[in-house]
C-alpha cells in the first residue's frame, strides 16, 4: 500500500510498556509515528491495536495475490481489508 492511500496512522505501532494508572484504571498506551494512538484497558487487546497496521498491509498482498480468487477466505480477507479501510 502506498504511503498516500493510507488513511490510518502509518506502522509501526508499539504498546509501552508502561501500565499507566489513571482514575478510571490502568491502561497500556499504543504509539504509533511518534503520537500517542491508544489507551487500552486490556493487553491483548493493545497488542492487537499495535500490530493492525502489519496485519493489514499482509491481508493487502494476499488479496493482490488471489485477485482473481473467490474462495471465501479471499473473499473474508477482502471484506477485513474493507472494514479497516472503513469502506465497510
């Protein structure tokens, strides 16, 4: 995906390692270039956040890969690559 299609805020992203106590509870913050993206209340769930840049741009090359493919696992990769792009 080229750098001007992208919407979201460009990968890498990265959980710090800090848990951060606030009022509300603790949370794990998720930067991405430079700013601060996320608090998540719950470690896999910032995990998750912190590798959608990686895990989109892969699902990407696979559809371009299979673009004449209607299996529905394309066809799921395809609907995913949609919803994230908000396009869905």
């Amino acid at each position: 995906m080229t750098e001007d299609k992208c919407a979201h805020t460009p990968g890498p992203h990265k959980v710090d390692g800090r848990n951060v106590k606030t009022q509300v509870g603790n949370f794990h913050l998720v930067w991405g270039g430079g700013d601060l993206l996320a608090y998540v209340a719950y470690k896999p769930d910032a995990d998750l956040y912190a590798s959608a840049p990686e895990l989109l741009e892969a699902l990407e090359v696979l559809a371009d890969f299979h673009s004449d493919s209607d299996e529905p696992q394309v066809v799921a990769a395809r609907a995913a690559i949609a919803k994230a792009r908000g396009e869905s």
